[in-house]
C-alpha cells in the first residue's frame, strides 16, 4: 500500500504540472497574439502620426462653433515626379463631423519642380479635401510663374494625385512679352 501511494502521489504531482503548464500555454496563445496586434497597432499609430506631423505645420488649435479653427496652418507633399507643394493659409476650420475638409482663409499654393520652376497661386479662400488630395478654389486664384507669367483662373480644381489643375471658370494669361491668352476653361496635366 506503501508503495501504491506514492506512485498516486506521483502521478498527482505530474497532473497538477501538467495542468499549471496547460493553463500557461493557454494565457500564452491568447497573451502573445494579443500582444502582437498592440504593437503592430502601436507601430501603425506612430507611423500615421509621424506622416501627419510631416504634412502638417499648425500653429494654435481650438474648437469655435461646432468646427475646429487652425492658426497658420500648412498641408506639403511630394508628387510622383518629384515635384513638392505646398499649401498655406492664414487661418482653416474643419467641422468636426468632417474633419477631411478645411476650408482655407488667404490661401497660398507653391509648387515647386525638380528643375527649378516655379508657381505660386493665391485665394481669399479655398477647400482642401485632405483624402482625395484636392484643392478646390471657388472664386479667383491668382497665379504667378517663375517665367514671369501671371494667371487669373476662377473654379479651379487642382488635383496632386492625378496632377492635373482644372478650372472650370474664365481663365487669363499675361505673358512678360505681352502675349495674352484667354479662354472659357482650362485642363491642365502636368505629366
């Protein structure tokens, strides 16, 4: 009997390691997965964090009427052919409910290419629509070229991904030697 107890208690001892290890390897497949995802998910937070800190300069932030107002706000970016913008304004409001549009006061538009040219545009206001890329201006924007070519274009659409400016409105172009062109709209594809 003697001996019998001690292969019960024995086998006792095993079950009882084996039942810890199994309720150790059970938190495990549930605290290593989970553990995963919260840095995967911490890395995906600073990553989208990092990228908006790039795009955005932003002076004071408060919330006004149901919208939230920027001070000095600025929006850049890289085109595909190396081309960088950049958007600025004296001041924007998002609403809350749609904070992907901010609608620019004293807007002013740069873009630069690789080769040195340049274009500035200004608008008392414009719309930036930060998930399609857009700048929408629906008055006069006014622009000016490194070439000396100065530019009136209303209802303009200018587009980074696509690059492509779009104005759907009367557009005229002074040039330095006294060219003048004028139209009833305009596409234009920068590629």
């Amino acid at each position: 009997m003697g001996t019998q107890g001690n292969i019960s208690d024995t086998r006792a001892r095993l079950y009882a390691r084996l039942n810890r290890r199994n309720r150790v390897v059970a938190l495990l497949r549930i605290a290593v997965p989970g553990a995963g995802i919260a840095l995967a998910g911490f890395l995906i937070f600073q990553i989208i964090l990092s990228n908006l800190a790039d795009n955005f300069g932003l002076g004071g932030i408060r919330v006004d009427r149901d919208q939230l107002v920027l001070d000095a706000p600025s929006y850049s970016g890289i085109m595909s052919d190396g081309t960088t913008y950049e958007v600025v304004a004296e001041a924007a409001r998002a609403s809350i409910d749609a904070t992907d549009v901010i609608n620019l006061d004293i807007a002013t538009i740069v873009t630069e290419q690789t080769d040195g040219y340049t274009m500035t545009a200004n608008a008392d206001f414009a719309r930036l629509f930060l998930t399609e890329q857009q700048v929408i201006v629906e008055g006069l924007m006014v622009t000016r070229d490194s070439n000396g070519v100065d530019g009136r274009l209303y209802d303009t659409v200018i587009d980074w991904p696509t690059q492509k400016l779009t104005s759907n409105g009367d557009v005229r172009f002074d040039f330095d030697d006294g060219a003048v062109i004028e139209a009833q709209s305009l596409v234009y594809n920068a590629k």
